[in-house]
C-alpha cells in the first residue's frame, strides 16, 4: 500500500469510469471549459488519461479558446534524455495545479547547444521558466575510484557545464531556472564503500548534488528534487535500464503521474498557489474515537497502541507542518466544550488550543464551517486543505467547496500523516524567518478579530491596537521576502505581476523606479511584511506596476496609510501624477474598487475588465491614519 500511494497519485480521487466521455467537450462552445478541464485534471490520472486531457487542451488552444480561470504558463524543457513522452503529462498535470501550460522542447540530447544560441526554440519562446532536466547518463562523470584529485576535477567540469547552461539562458532572457537534482542508479560496484570513496558515480553524483543545492541557493534558481524523488520511490524501479537502451526514457514510465505533478508543484507555488491552512477533522482523524461517545478516557491516542500512535502522527505532521508557516484550524461536527477537551486536558496530546488559529465545533454542515474559517483568516478557498477519515464527508466538500483540496484517505491511519505530505499540497519554493511565523500572524489576527467584536466602534478599535507602521525602501534583507510576497499575493495584488529575487534587486538599484516595503505591528505582536510597492518613472508621472498588500490587514486603513507615504514621495520627486491598473484575474476582484476608494479617478476602462486611474499628487490632502509611521533608510529624510 505504502507503495502505491505514490505511484497511483493515491491521495486523488479515482478518475471516474466515464472519463473518455467526458473528455468530450464542445470546443467551440463550452463556456466553463478551463473549469472542466480542472475538475478532470484533479483525479488520479494514468499516462494514457494525461495524454488524452493534453490532446484537449492542445486543441482548445489550437482554436483560440481561452482556458481561463487556468493560468498561462510557457516552460521550456532542456534535456540530454527524451522528452516527448514528458510533455503530454506535465500539460495535463499542470491544469491540475491550475495552470494552462505550454511547453517548449529543445532537440534531444541539444543541452548546452540549445541554452546557447539565441535562435533555439526555447530561448525565442521566451519562456517564464526552464527545466533543465539532465539524467546521469548525459554527464561526463568520469569514475577514478579512490583518486580524491581527479574526482574533484570531474565534479569542477560537471558543475562549469551546468553554469554554462544556466549563462547561456539567462543571456537571452530572463526566466526562471527548475533545476534537477540527478538520481543515481542502484548498483554500485564497491557496495557499502561506494558513499565513502572518492571517485566513484556514487561519490561523484552526491558531491554534484550538494554543489546544484548550493548553487541554486546563490542564484535564485529553483530545485526539483529528482534525487529524493527517486530515492523515496526506491531507486530500483525508478531506473528502466531497458526503457534508457531502446527509447533514453530517464525513469520508469509507471513514474511518470508523479514525475510530472512534482514539475508542476513547483510550477504552482512560483504562481503563488501553494495551500497555506491545514483544516483538520478531530474524531478518528486527530484522535480515534469519537469523543461524545467514548468521552475523553476512551478516545484512543498515545504511546503503546498501534491506532493511538497512527494518531499521535497526524498531530506530528500538522505541528511540523504550523512550525513552517501552514495555519491550522478545526472543523468538527460536535459539541464545542467537548471537542475542546482533549486539547486542553488529555496528557497524550501534541496539538494544543493554542496551535489552532480558529476552532469550529457545531453542527453545521462542514462546507459552511470552511467558508467561516476561509473568511475569518481572509483567506481564499483555494489556499485550504481538509483533512478527513470520512470518504462522504471528503466527496461532499469536493463537491459543494470544490476550490477546498481534499486528500483521498487510506483505511489505515497510520498513512494519514505520510498520505498528507505526499499530496505536495504545501509546496514551498522559499522559506524566510516569516515563514516560520505566519501561522502565529494569522492567531493573532483571530484575536484581533474578536477584539473588533468587542470593541464595536471602529475608531476605537483601530486605536486599540497602537499599530506601528515602518517604512523603507528595498534592501538586502528584505529581498527574499518581498519576492515571495509577490509571487503568492493573489487577492490584494493590483496586476499580479511576479518577479524573481534577481528582478526585485533590478528594481531596487533602478534611478526610475520608487520601491517601498512595509512593516506592521500591534498590540498583539509583529505582523512583518504586508505590503510591497513598485512605481516607474515615465515622464512627470509615476505608474504602480505592483502595490500588493496581504488580506489579514484589510480594515485597518493600512492602504491609506501607504498611499500618503507614496504622495510624499511623489512631491519630493517633482511627480505630478500618480497611475493606477486594475488588471483582473480569477483571484483579485477584491480590490476591483481598491482607486476609487482611494480617491482616483477613472480614465480609461478596457474591454477585458482592465481599469486605468489617476491621482493628481498636489490635490491630495494628508489624512491622519490611526497608526505611528515608522521610516529606516533613506526614507528618513521624508517629513509628513
């Protein structure tokens, strides 16, 4: 079973019997069909489904339809093995991740010739990322066991030929690097001194790992792990040695569902579509038992019990899961002082009331329980996974919440926490101090939530929580996080614009362009980033080509507040306009209105939902807002 969990993508539904039916679409008329799409996309699908919901995709494109809520996305793929037989899966899995994705490959076997010269079809597609996707076998790793010397020098060319890639694309534009890990076949000719001695493929591959891990660190690029991948799938049916000798296929075909969802994962969390709460379901899901029946000495958790243990595991992968940033939350058909009892009282838990950042135990239907605890984090459906040992109340969810992802269960819950992770729900492509911290800013926007209940008079609300407000413009120390805000802000993002740490520091050194990054903390702790701001000189005016803010700050007239730090830096420019774009997208109907609240006015609106504003910077006047500014750097020089 464990197995199989990877190979059969066993946390998504099965697809359903009916499936080449309903790939079926009306291509000329299907007003939902980037929708459809998704919903097939989202089951466990073998080669022969990928390649058939990719032929679908390829033809809707070829017919100019639009794939829309998915999101465009050109990869381009580099690789000394085959890639056709790649490309289907990865256009079909990534629909699954809510991309609409082209792919470009280079000729086979054309590595470097292909990521240096300016006419190779993946450097003219101008992709928004690359693959760079070399198996051992296009390596030149010369084995000289036990020459220590000689080895180095093998590893020192082997790394010189990946940096020539990596040159070669990034001299013809400027798109992301995926790149992989390489996976080392199972044999070894020294048996358990193979790890050890220097010289042999084994050695060799490891040490050119660590310096690929290293590198892509300092360079921004991104890492596709193949390595682990291979490794937890067990290296001996990854390798298809025949499969390599008649067709250079890199891994076993029975690998490819997973090969190509872990490509699009990373895909995923670049476009900022990474899960950031963990919902769980408490009986039989946190503990065994039921807790109104079996009361809180009869729910079966804790050491020295097969089923208590499988338990005390989904409370270890939840907690490991909090400690990097993912929210945790409840929802539980039960009484609520009952379902609270275990974690405040039962000495064998690990979960705590204060590990959950918003608790519901009723006896509403779930799905309304998830649309609470979605609005009460202001986060979206789409940024939610529930966990549930029940297969009707997982189907309901899927079908009444479908935005929610919701892993398929084993029967044994000893599976539940390995099953959970393997989902690759949480994909993280960075990882900053904040990060760590998130699940603790969104608890204690809960409580600012609550205090707001309390309080009932707005003003006196915002007073109460003696906001701390700092300003400054782009650094060193900020620039991963600043990165990653714009790459996952989805709701609060004007254009939804991305842009890599490499592009963030263009910005920052740019003389036309005004970066602000913004802090805020309260009363009840430090919130830390939660707003970026880029704007371009063109003539006298300023254009905002990303203002972005996170949701959990909303109401608290924190975007008035970044506004009049924009005018005074505005005036100080000699800016007589300020320019505002709403570009739509499936996500950030939010801020639809974010200039007319603003006091912009509206001066040219598109046919696609693209809105156009001005501000005169000399005809604003300062508002007070309820909240100490703060100003570090050069940003000091400024007075209100």
């Amino acid at each position: 079973m464990t197995g199989r969990i990877y190979t059969e993508l066993a946390w998504l539904p099965r697809a359903p019997a009916d499936f080449t039916s309903l790939c079926r679409f009306d291509l000329e008329r299907d007003a939902e069909l980037g929708d459809r799409i998704r919903r097939l996309a989202s089951h466990a699908l073998d080669e022969n489904q990928l390649n058939r919901l990719a032929r679908i995709i390829g033809q809707a494109r070829a017919k100019g339809r639009s794939l829309a809520p998915l999101a465009d996305f050109r990869l381009g793929i580099i690789s000394n093995a085959t890639s056709h037989f790649l490309t289907p899966a990865l256009v079909a899995s990534a629909a699954r991740h809510g991309i609409a994705l082209e792919c470009i490959e280079a000729d086979f076997g054309q590595v470097v010739q292909e990521a240096l010269s300016p006419h190779s079809a993946v450097n003219r597609a101008a992709p928004d990322a690359v693959l760079i996707a070399v198996d051992y076998h296009g390596l030149l790793l010369r084995v000289t066991p036990g020459d220590a010397e000689e080895a180095d020098k093998t590893v020192r060319a082997t790394l010189a030929y990946f940096e020539a890639i990596r040159a070669g694309i990034r001299k013809h534009g400027k798109p992301i690097l995926i790149v992989q890990t390489i996976a080392h076949p199972p044999e070894s000719v020294f048996g358990n001194l193979d790890i050890a001695l220097p010289g042999t493929l084994r050695h060799l591959i490891d040490a050119v790992n660590r310096e690929i891990v290293k590198g892509a660190a300092e360079s921004g690029d991104l890492l596709f792990d193949v390595a682990g991948l291979a490794a937890m799938v067990g290296l001996g049916d990854w390798h298809d040695h025949t499969l390599w000798n008649i067709a250079k296929l890199p891994f076993s075909n029975l690998f490819l569902p997973l090969y190509a969802d872990h490509v699009c994962r990373v895909m995923a969390a670049l476009r900022g579509k990474s899960r950031r709460c963990l919902i769980l379901d408490l009986d039989n899901t946190v503990w065994g038992g039921v807790i109104g029946d079996d009361g809180l000495e009869g729910i079966v958790i804790g050491q020295g019990d097969a089923t208590g243990e499988a338990h005390l595991e989904v409370q270890r992968t939840a907690l490991a899961l909090r400690d990097r940033g993912i929210i945790l939350a409840v929802s539980s058909k039960n009484d609520d002082t009952l379902a609270r009892g275990p974690f405040r009282s039962h000495p064998e838990m690990l979960l705590r009331e204060d590990h959950i950042a918003v608790f519901q135990a009723n006896w509403q239907d779930k799905a309304t329980n998830i649309r609470a605890i979605a609005k009460e984090l202001s986060l979206g459906l789409d940024a939610m996974v529930f966990l549930d040992d029940n297969p009707a109340e997982r189907a309901l969810i899927r079908q009444l919440v479908p935005q929610v992802a919701v892993p398929e269960l084993p029967s044994d819950p000893a599976l539940y926490g390995r099953t959970l992770l393997a989902t690759g729900y949480f994909e993280a492509v960075t990882f900053s101090a904040e990060d760590k911290k998130r699940a603790s800013f969104y608890q204690e926007n809960a409580r600012r939530a609550s205090l707001q209940k309390e309080a009932g008079d707005l003003d006196a609300y915002l007073a109460s929580l003696r906001m701390v407000m700092t300003v400054q413009g782009f650094d060193d120390i900020g620039r991963t996080r600043i990165a990653q805000l714009i790459s996952k802000s989805n709701q609060f993002n004007l254009t939804t614009r991305r842009y890599t740490d490499i592009e963030v520091a263009e910005a920052e050194r740019d003389p036309d362009a005004f970066t602000m990054q913004v802090r805020l903390a309260d009363e009840f702790g430090d919130n830390g980033m939660i707003s970026v701001v880029i704007c371009r000189r063109v003539g006298s005016h300023w254009e905002i080509d990303t203002w972005l803010m996170s949701c959990r700050v909303l109401g608290r007239c924190v975007e008035t507040a970044v506004l009049q730090e924009m005018l005074l830096h505005a005036r100080r420019s000699n800016i007589s306009k300020i320019i505002g774009v709403y570009r739509p997208t499936e996500r950030n109907a939010l801020v639809k209105d974010h200039y007319e609240k603003l006091g912009f006015t509206l001066v040219e609106q598109g046919g696609n939902g693209t809105t156009r504003w001005e501000l005169d910077v000399a005809a604003v006047p300062t508002h007070a807002v309820p909240m100490e500014i703060r100003r570090v750097g050069w940003f000091e020089s400024i007075e209100a």
